[in-house]
C-alpha cells in the first residue's frame, strides 16, 4: 500500500462517519477572525492527527484549528509537515450547502509533497503524488487547451476578498461569460483541476485551504500565480492571493486583463 492509499484509508472514514452525519445538524461559532468553526471541525482534526501521527511516526501535525503559534512552530520544523484543513467550507456545511471537503497536503523541506482532498457528499477523493500525477478517483486528471476565449470561459470568483477597486472592475468590465462563488477553496482548485470552471481569483486564503488543492491543480497541468506575479506555495503562515487559469492561453489573456507581470 502506498502512502496515498494509506492517507485515503485515514481521511475518508473520517469524513464519512465525523462530517456528513453532522452535516446541516451542528451549531457554528465564531472564532477571532470571523471564521466559522463547529464540532466536526475539532472532531475530524483530532481523529486525523491521531491516526497519520501513528501512521507516519516521523511526521508532524499542523492544523487549522491549532493556536497560530502553534502553526508557526511546526512550520519550521525540520520533518515532515501534515498541513490539514478538518473541514473547508464550514459555513457551507453548517448551513446544509453540499460543497465541502477535508484537504490534507504533506509540507517537506519547505515544499508540498503530496495532496489530498476529499469531497464526501460526491465521493471524490482529488490526490497528486510526490511525482506530481493528479487523480480522481484514481483515474488520471490531465488538463487540456479548452479552446475557450477569456470571454467565453467560466470563472470561479471570491469577491469578498478582493481590493473594492478591482471587485468593482469586475463587475462593470465583465471579462468572463460566467461567474461562480461556491466557498470552498480547496475544492475550488480540485475543481479548476477537472475542468469544471476555466479561470480562478481568490484575494486571500491560508497555507491550510490551498497548498493541496493548488498542488493538485499544478500536477494537472494548471497555470497559477498570485496577484503579484509570484508563486501561490510559501512554506509560511502569510495568506496568499490566487490567480488560475487552466490552460496557458487563457492564463495568459486571465493575467493580462488583471495587469500582473509574472516574476520568473
């Protein structure tokens, strides 16, 4: 068995038996920065953390729902990092929304290794290797041109997190045919990686909502960057910004309309 299948025999009954028999029932509480977090949170953390820990005994564990000097310790620690969000797209959940997923990514040597993301409602488990091939399912994803005009494609936008001048640019400048807003960013990009939306813009998200699903996009062959041209992955606590796009024409054109330069 190899290390992606022993992570999968550890994150789906979790999300089986912890999230969907709580899904729509729990009570959700407010935490410092206006997050949501309920009992299925906590409860998928705890039995996830026990059991890669006894699994993967070199290991250790950082996740959402730690204090963040916590998350900052284990970021710099010199083995191997579990980086888990228990439960992306709580506020979803808590409200009987069907769009939530756990995402588990593997941090080693200041780099993502290997990703995990498992939407339970679906039964879709996203995961991309240490050599950089992204499944679904265990079936291969590999994205292709789409052939699509900027204008023609479908985006997946968080609004909420974006500068008001650039929100509102968006809005009376259109550059899309479609816009999405669904409230899971790790699904967001599993989502990007199997060709179901075309481009992407998220003005801020944590190293526990997108390193897997962003390296599963990448291993898929997806084009990302931050809204400053840099990489989306930093081995530190800073939120990050997303741009995406799933072929390069469309990166290209996605990158030109929201005037940034790629630094290389």
């Amino acid at each position: 068995m190899n290390t992606l299948e022993k992570i999968a025999k550890i994150i789906v009954p979790a999300a089986r038996e912890e999230l969907l028999p709580r899904f729509a029932k729990v009570a959700r509480q407010h935490k410092a920065d206006g997050s949501f977090l309920t009992e299925a949170d906590l409860a998928v953390q705890k039995r996830v953390a026990k059991a890669l820990l006894e699994q993967f005994p070199e290991t250790v564990f950082l996740g959402e729902e730690m204090t963040q000097s916590e998350q900052v310790k284990l970021l710099g620690s010199k083995q191997p990092v579990w980086c888990l969000d228990p439960l992306d797209g709580t506020s979803n959940f808590a409200a009987g929304i069907p769009y939530f997923a756990i995402s588990l990514s593997l941090l080693d040597n200041g780099e993502v290794a290997l990703a995990v993301v498992y939407d339970p409602v679906r039964d879709e488990l996203f995961t991309a290797s240490q050599q950089g091939v992204a499944s679904l399912n265990e079936q291969p994803l590999q994205l292709s041109p789409v052939d699509l005009s900027l204008k023609q494609s479908t985006a997946l936008i968080d609004f909420k997190r974006l500068a008001p001048e650039l929100a509102q640019r968006l809005v009376t400048e259109i550059p899309y045919a479609s816009q999405r807003s669904f409230g899971s960013v790790a699904l967001d990009w599993c989502w990007l990686a199997a060709g179901r939306c075309h481009v992407y813009l998220h003005g801020r998200s944590n190293i526990w909502d997108y390193s897997a699903g962003n390296y599963i996009f990448k291993s898929a062959g997806g084009f990302s960057t931050t809204l400053d041209g840099q990489d989306i992955f930093v081995n530190e606590m800073t939120p990050r910004s997303s741009v995406a796009a799933v072929d390069e024409a469309l990166f290209n054109s996605w990158t030109e309309w929201l005037g940034i330069t790629i630094n290389k």
